[in-house]
C-alpha cells in the first residue's frame, strides 16, 4: 500500500471519528433542547417523541406507533391517553380498518403553532448554518443525515428484537 492511500485511510477514519463525535455532540445537545420543549409544553419525554412521530407520520394507528417509538402497546395506550387528555391528539375511527375497532391518531393542528414557536430558535440556527452550503453539499448532508437516522432506526429494532422476551417454556 503506497503511503499516500495510507495517509488516505488514515484521514477517513481521523474523519469519520470525527462525524461520530460530532453526531454524539449534536444527539445530546439536541436532547437536551427537547427535555426543556418537554417541560414547557407539560409532556414526558416519551410523549413529545410520540406526538412528534404521530406529526410526521400520521394519522397513524396505535400498534404502528409503538412499533415506530419501539414501545409496548399497553405503554402506548397510557402515552395517547395523557396526549389525548391535553388536548395534542384526537383518535378517530379508521375507515380503512378490517373492523371497526380500528382507530387512526392525528395531531391537532391548532396545536402544532406551540411546538413550532418552542424549536423556532433552532429552526433559524440550522437556517443559517445551510445558508453555508451549496444545494450540493446539502444534497450530501442530507443524504448522509437520512442513512444516519434509518441507521438509527435499525439499531433500535434489532436491540428490541434481541432483548424481547421469547415464548414461555
């Protein structure tokens, strides 16, 4: 190997220690930011990720939502339970369900404005970082921030499918 593919390796993976720490920075900082959004609008931290998810991925039925937040169905009742009793959530019967127990969550929509208020600061500071990059390198940073969230996705199973309880004996 010639030292300057070497020196190549080397740099990639000086580079790609580099993304991980800065991804580990960024999850705690972010998580941090969430933990406070929580607080101010009087949620658990498991019920903001769910509202969260039922925003971006609904209206969504209650098992897809706890396979989605890697929960327990009987956690996921009590999570729609406290969202619906505050007002973010409304549980509608689902025309498209095999029978008519079937219920679809959506997220209120007179609600979202204080959730959007609550991440505004951090809306304009990615704002202005992006405003940095060309559409091109936005195109890879966008990319590479999709494979890291489906990587993210992916991990979670796998420990919830390893760590679930298997058939009693």
């Amino acid at each position: 190997m010639s030292s300057v593919s070497s020196g190549r390796d080397r740099r990639s993976r000086e580079l790609a220690g580099a993304i991980r720490d800065g991804l580990r920075a960024a999850n705690a900082q972010l998580s941090v930011l969430d933990q406070v959004v929580s607080g101010r609008l009087g949620l658990r931290d498991a019920d903001r990720v769910c509202l969260d998810l039922i925003a971006r991925h609904g209206p969504v039925g209650p098992s897809e939502l706890a396979r989605l937040a890697s929960v327990h169905p009987a956690t996921m009742t009590g999570i729609l339970d406290r969202l619906q009793r505050a007002g973010w959530v409304v549980r509608e019967r689902d025309p498209d369900a095999a029978d008519r127990r079937g219920v679809s969550v959506r997220v209120r929509r007179d609600r979202v404005g204080e959730v959007y208020r609550l991440y505004g600061g951090m809306r304009s500071a990615l704002d202005g970082i992006c405003a940095g990059y060309g559409a091109a390198e936005l195109e890879v940073i966008a990319d590479f921030l999709g494979k890291v969230a489906e990587a993210g996705r992916g991990a979670a199973d796998e420990l919830a499918d390893r760590d679930a309880p298997g058939p009693p004996p």
